[in-house]
C-alpha cells in the first residue's frame, strides 16, 4: 500500500512570496509576462529584448500592458483603495515620479498663488520647488536641532502654534517626518495644532513607508491626524525606484483638487512595472509586514551594538530615532567618511549619504542579518585604518542655516540673473537653489540673501567632499543671483 504524495510545491521566479491573487496590479504584470503579445502600442521597444537588450525586459505599460488602454479593468484604482484602507486614508494614489511628484502635486493643492504656507526648513527640494510652480510663499520654521550632535529633530509644535498666529492667513502647514537621518518629532502636536487654526498638516514621509505597521515603530502619519502624506515605496519597501504614494483624508483637502494636482504633474505613460511593484510592495506589508519589521528591526539593533563597539563611533538611536535607520558619526574616531565611503564602495556596499563626518546607510526589509553583519566587519574595518584624532563634528551644513527671504521664491526662479563668484555674493540674492546632497535640503532658495552662514555652509560642504547639487556651478564657486 502506498501513502500519499504530499502535494509537490512549485516556486515561482516572478512571484516568490505568492503575492499573486492579493495584489491586481501584481497579478497583470505576471499574466502579460505568460502571453507573447503583438502590441500596438507604446513603448516603442515592445519587449524585444534582441534590440537594446535585457533592460526592457520588464517593462510594461500601464496603459495597454497591465490594463486597456480605456483602463478598462480598474486595476491601478482597486490598487489604490487598497492602499488606502492600508493606511487609514480616504484617497490614495500611486506615483511613478517618486516622492518628489507627490510633495509638488500637494503643494499645487492648497492655496493659490501669493497665498503664504508654514514649512519646516529641512524640506527636501522637491517641496521648495512644489512652492515654485504653486506660487506660494513660505514662512519658513526651523526645525529644533540637538545641542550635542547637531542634528535636527522636529519642529516644536509651539514654533508652529506662534507662526500660525503670526501669519493667520497661511493655508497649509508642511513638515519633513522623520528627517532624513531618522529622528522623529512630534506629528500628532502639530497636527493638533494646524486644525486649531483650521489648516491641514502635510507630511513628507519619504523614508517612513514603514513606519505604523510593527508596534516598536512610530505610527504614521495618517494614524497620527496628518491630513496628507507622501512616502516612497522604493526606500524601506522593496519597490522599483520611483515609487511612492500619496494618501490623504477628507475634510481640509479637495480630494478633486488634489487628484488634479497630481494628474497636472503625473506622466501620462506610468511605467506599469513600477506601478506593479508599489502593488506588490503594499501587499507584502499588508500580508507580511508585521513579522518581517520584527526581523528588520532585532537585525539593525544587533548593528548598532556591534558599531557602537567601535571605539569613538557614535551611532543614533533611541525612542525619537527610527528603530531601522543607521546613522553614524565618525568625528570621535578621527576617520574620513568619505574615505569610509570609498573603501565600502570598493566592497560592493554604498552607503545612501557620506560625509567628512556622518555616514547614513539604509537597511530595508530586504536586509538581514548576514547582511547587516558584513556591513559592521566592514565599517570597523575600515575606520581602524582610518583612526586618527578625535575632532568636534561639524553637522551637515542644510540643517542649521537661518534663511533671510528677499522675495518669494517663484518671483527669484523667474527673474532675471547673473553669475557672481561666491566670495562676491554677500548680501545678493539667490536665483536658485543649492542644496548639499544627500540630503537634499537647500542651504539656500531662490530669493533668499546670501549670508555668511551661507558661504560657509557651502564652503564647509565643498571641503568635505559634499556634492553641491541643483546649482549652476557644480563647483560651488559661483552663484547665480538677482540682476
């Protein structure tokens, strides 16, 4: 007599964690893969992979690949609901422009032209140019910075409280939670705030798709009484570059005008594989995402034990850090982080920023373990041959400049310009943006004055083999500034 097989298991290449049948998106991207189609259509490549190779294999459109080109099928909104009751919002939608397009398409929808908004400082570009193509003008609010190492934490929902009754007229509060080195203020004050004075908080949380979804998380921001909140599935979720979502609430946002402020800066070809991937992301957090947080987090707090072994390294962490992020500072072991940097890059493991004296390197859900171990042997390897003296750190230059507004920005990015050496520009005008990065935050807009604080953060940037990105002069040595 024999016994029963057991079922034999078969492992799908496309799909290994069985996401097909919870994510339509997901599922449309696997069946047109299983067809050989004769499309029509664009993109002009047409999955041939005989013509520029391998690097269009997987890519689908949305329109006329994972759906019809009517949009027949509903695919990407039933997506988007999903997503939506995920999260706890009303709306959401999924971007292919990363979380660059969902901070512009938000600023589009408040306000009008000359109409002013609270914004906390260490905003990334994406949103100071938002600022730009809406018109509006910023009231700027400084972040607190910790006393010890400089970093900036949140903004003191007090600061916001004062600036709202100072300028009643300000239509939006905009913030960055958490910041790009991790640490995490306090988003439900000043959500509490903004709806006392009846304006909506928006929340650039692109590092924190995470967050709300493991109890040693922070919750995010919907959970917290934000009204809006753009994140980046491509940072801690493993989804293609430029994904991200865009999820808000009814009630002090059109949900009309904030679906054509999107579709307004949106391209009208989504790349399906992206939109896919963002599907497939949201279904493993939804499915799986609890357990392996755990995982993710246990891993990250074993790194940070083993790093902070390293004698004079300082690692972030505690209750206003998140929990996966680490962020190191190097300046009490004497060691270069660039050439920390380069000797990782050498090891096959870039870091996401790297500076003379801070390294930010991010752990995902795809990492583990035997990852994040090979990363410390490496890094306490490398500083050991780059010890010398300790020093004082010097804190990226983005997070302690106090800007002085000439004009609103949008007035600066058209005006007419000339370029000035740098040590000629005190006291001029700034028409553009410069802004070290990472992190991407400016060390000065448009239509802001160049002070001493500036030079020296750009000077201080340029010395420690910063890039000085989005200015004319790559160099840093000129600027362009008012006519």
């Amino acid at each position: 007599m024999s016994l029963p097989r057991e079922p034999r298991l078969t492992f799908d290449p496309r799909d290994p964690r069985g996401l097909r049948g919870t994510a339509p998106l997901l599922d449309a991207w696997l069946s047109f893969g299983e067809r050989t189609p004769l499309p029509f259509t664009i993109p002009g490549h047409k999955q041939r992979t005989d013509l520029v190779g391998e690097v269009v294999r997987d890519d689908v459109p949305l329109y006329g690949g994972l759906d019809t080109v009517k949009l027949g099928a509903g695919l990407l909104a039933q997506a988007e609901a999903r997503a939506a009751r995920l999260w706890g919002a009303d709306h959401c939608r999924f971007s292919v422009g990363g979380s660059t397009h969902g901070n512009q398409a938000l600023a589009l929808a408040v306000g009008a032209p000359g109409d002013r908004v609270i914004v906390q400082r260490t905003l990334h570009r994406s949103t100071l140019l938002g600022l730009v193509l809406a018109g509006l003008v910023p009231v700027w609010v400084a972040p607190e910075l910790d006393e010890r190492t400089g970093m900036p934490l949140g903004v003191r929902p007090s600061d916001v409280a004062h600036t709202l009754e100072e300028f009643p007229d300000c239509k939006a509060v905009f913030v960055t939670e958490p910041s790009y080195v991790g640490t995490v203020g306090d988003v439900r004050a000043v959500a509490e705030v903004a709806h006392a004075h009846g304006v909506p908080l928006i929340v650039d949380a692109a590092w924190a798709a995470h967050f709300g979804f493991h109890p040693d998380l922070p919750q995010h921001a919907i959970a917290l009484g934000a009204d809006a909140l753009v994140t980046s599935a491509h940072k801690t979720l493993p989804a293609w570059s430029q994904a991200a979502l865009v999820l808000w609430r009814d009630g002090r946002l059109d949900a009309a005008r904030v679906d054509a402020a999107f579709e307004a800066t949106h391209t009208t070809s989504p790349a399906g594989a992206i939109l896919a991937s963002t599907d497939a992301a949201v279904a493993l957090l939804e499915r799986e995402g609890e357990v392996m947080l755990a995982g993710l987090i246990d891993a990250v707090a074993r790194a940070r034990l083993r790093l902070r072994l390293i004698e004079g390294l300082e690692v972030l962490h505690g209750p206003a850090v998140d929990p996966v992020k680490l962020v190191l500072l190097l300046a009490g072991t004497g060691a270069d982080g660039n050439l920390v940097e380069a000797g990782l890059i050498e090891r096959g493991m870039p870091v996401e920023m790297a500076d003379r004296d801070t390294i930010v390197a991010m752990a995902t859900l795809a990492d583990d373990d035997a990852a994040l171990i090979a990363f410390t042997d490496a890094v306490s390897d490398l500083v050991e041959a780059g010890r010398g003296a300790p020093r004082q750190g010097v804190p990226t230059a983005a997070w302690a400049v106090q800007p002085e507004m000439a004009c609103p920005p949008r007035d600066a990015f058209f005006a007419a310009r000339e370029v000035v050496p740098l040590a000629d520009a005190l006291g001029r005008v700034s028409a553009e943006l410069i802004a070290p990065y990472p992190p991407g935050v400016p060390v000065i807009a448009p239509g802001e004055i160049v002070t001493e604080s500036v030079l020296t953060a750009i000077t201080t940037a340029r010395t420690f083999g910063v890039r000085i990105a989005y200015a004319a002069d790559p160099t840093g040595l000129t600027i362009q500034v008012l006519a």
